[in-house]
C-alpha cells in the first residue's frame, strides 16, 4: 500500500505515487542534456549527471556555487537565465558559445524556465551542438583546402613554363626597341613577374611531402605566436591567455602549427582595430570528437582545443559559408589565402577548425590529436 504522506509529481503526465525526489533524480539523470537549477541569488541548488560531466565537478562540487563561478559575465546563458526571470517564460537560445577556462568551449542550444514553485528559480537546459555540424563545417573546409591544392599544382605546371616563354621573348624584343615601345616590354615582364608571385604564393598548396610530426608544446608554440605578435603586428593590441597548464603535447609539426597560429592572431590584431583591441589566446581539454578521415581505418580523438577570441566587428554574414575559400578576403590588399592556407595545415593534421562570429566577438577554434601515448579519458 502506498505511503499517502510521500510527495507526489503533481504534473498529470508524470503523475505516480512514486515519491518525488526518487522520481525527479532518476528522470534528470537519465537526460543526456545537462541540467543546472539555480535559486533567485543565482546560486546552483541542483544538477543533473550530465550537468556534472560538463563542468567536471560532482553535485557537492557545484551545488551552492554562484553560476558565474563557471561561465564568463557575458555569457549566453547568464542573458537567459535575466530572460526567464524578468518574463516569466521559457526562453531559448540557439548555437551559441558556452566558453569557460575549466571547461573549454563548447557550441550549446540553451534553454532557461522559471519554476513556478520557487519565485526567482530557473531551471537552465544546455545541449551540446550535434558533433555531426563540426564534421561537416570541416569537411567543407577539407573540400576548400583540396580545391586550392589542384588549383596550384595546375598554376604551377600550366602557367609558370608559358610565363617564362613570354617573359623571354619581352626581353628579345627590347633589344630591337625605342625607349617609348621598350616600356611595353617591361609592362609585359612586371605583370609576368607579378603573376609568377601569386603562383609562387600558391605554391605552398601543392607540397604533397608526408607531413614530419612529434609531440609538440602547444603552450611553446603559442608564447612563440605571441611574442612574434607583440613585437610586429599586433603592439597595438592586449592580450590575454585562459591556458590549461595540464594539456598533453599535440601530434604535430611545429613550424606548421605556429603558422596556423600566427595567421589567425594576425586576422584578429587586423580585425580588432587600433584603439581597444583585445585577443584572449586560450587552450582546453575536452572529450573532443572523433570521425573517420577519408583513407583511415581507426576514429581520430581530437581531445585539445586551441581558441582565439578578439572582439572585433565580427565576420559578415555573407562571408561566413565561404570564409576558408581561396580569394575570399574582406581586406582591400588582402589575397585571400590566409584562411584557406590555415584550413589546409588543419587538415594536414587531422584536425579540426570552425568559428563563431557576432559583432565584437569572433572566436577561431582548433581541435587537435594529442600525441601517441597520452593520456585518453574517452
């Protein structure tokens, strides 16, 4: 018989005589998104199992923290919970950035709802984004990189031999020239010369050599990455870095590796303006994902995260599907091969690269295999 004096579910679709805290925690805990109840003060009173694998702490853990504690003033999320309040009503928010130094960054839909039992309490929903986006968004980028690729293995060997046959024969022609017609000539060779540049530029797309990896420091490489910032392109800008000092060392090649670097930080200096600028340089830990390369037979872990933030204008809504295209560049002196280059050593890597842009917040992050031997917390 049952005990009349337990509380019950007063929600028709889950009523049960089944009592409520027994109930609530085994439907909380079996949601696969992360669920945090926070009172009128914002403090957690209450968290579900996947709630405590996204912020790597157990319920005593969390349970009595300010949600600020986990999550930056500005965060999405802290806006949602201010929503639900002032409204009183479920209000969502979808693929934005849940960013923090204990957890990383992670693309979430969040949702936030005030309990009616509880004035000033809301009970805030995070989902991960589909891993299957980040696949495709690189996928694209792969696709751009190999676009690029047989586009300057077919400038090298189709464009550079006849360049030099008329750039030869300019030159045979001066000798029988005026001063007035010799100017053409040198028209003709200076634009040979300056398409020879470009083709010398794309050069770099068409080395087919097996990339030469160890572990790498990725911290190395950033504080290299910076100093060169600091003293050349960016002496204009402040930075910040939010590192997980614990990170295991990438698989990776390390001139490669500053590059992606170097040309990111130096989009943002660009992008953050003279007066203001900020980039945070960060690094996390994550579970990361894992999907099969084309030509592999085992999933790659991509557990280390690399992220640049600047809050700079943002990226313009036409630009962002065709952003690591070859030529694409908002820049007027820009060519356009910075990003596709970047897109290239990523995938050179078996990595991954994707973005998040709103104005004065552009974020670039890198996920990354961590060296042979490491540790592996999937």
């Amino acid at each position: 018989m049952a005990d009349t004096n337990a509380p019950v579910i007063l929600d028709a679709a889950l009523e049960t005589t089944t009592p409520l805290h027994i109930k609530a925690d085994s439907i909380l805990n079996a949601l696969a998104s992360a669920v945090v109840v926070v009172d009128s003060e914002n403090r957690i009173c209450r968290v579900n199992q996947a709630a405590e694998q996204l912020f790597r702490g157990s319920a005593a853990y969390l349970c009595g923290q300010q949600i600020e504690k986990l999550m930056p003033k500005d965060s999405p999320v802290l806006a949602l919970l201010e929503q639900a309040r002032r409204f009183r009503s479920v209000v969502a928010e979808y693929d934005v950035t849940l960013e923090t130094p204990r957890i990383g960054t992670h693309s979430i839909d969040a949702q936030a709802s005030c309990i009616p039992e509880d004035p000033g309490a809301v009970a805030v929903v995070i989902q991960l984004r589909s891993i299957a986006e980040k696949i495709n968004n690189q996928l694209n980028h792969m696709g751009a990189a190999r676009s690029v690729t047989a586009m300057a293995a077919m400038l090298a060997h189709e464009v550079k031999n006849p360049l030099s046959g008329i750039r030869g024969a300019a030159q045979l022609l001066e000798r029988s020239l005026n001063d007035e017609d010799k100017q053409l000539t040198r028209l003709i060779r200076d634009e040979a010369d300056r398409i020879v540049g470009l083709v010398d530029r794309m050069e770099v797309f068409s080395d087919r050599t097996p990339l030469q990896r160890e572990p790498v420091n990725i911290h190395k490489v950033l504080d290299r990455v910076q100093r060169l910032a600091e003293t050349g392109f960016a002496t204009h800008v402040r930075f910040q870095n939010v590192f997980d000092p614990s990170l295991p060392p990438v698989w990776g090649n390390h001139d490669q590796l500053v590059q992606i670097f170097l040309n990111l930080v130096k989009n943002a200096a660009e992008a953050v303006g003279s007066v203001g600028g900020e980039i945070t340089i960060g690094t996390a830990y994550s579970q990361g994902v894992r999907f099969a390369l084309p030509g592999a037979d085992t999933r790659v872990h991509l557990p280390l995260t690399v992220w640049i933030r600047d809050n700079g204008p943002g990226i313009a809504d036409d630009m962002k599907n065709y952003l690591f295209d070859a030529f694409v560049t908002s820049k007027p002196k820009g060519s356009g091969l910075g990003l596709a280059l970047v897109a290239k050593i990523v995938g050179d890597h078996g990595g991954v690269i994707e973005f998040d842009s709103i104005p004065g917040r552009t974020v670039f992050r890198v996920m990354l295999p961590m060296a042979k031997g490491e540790r592996d917390d999937d």
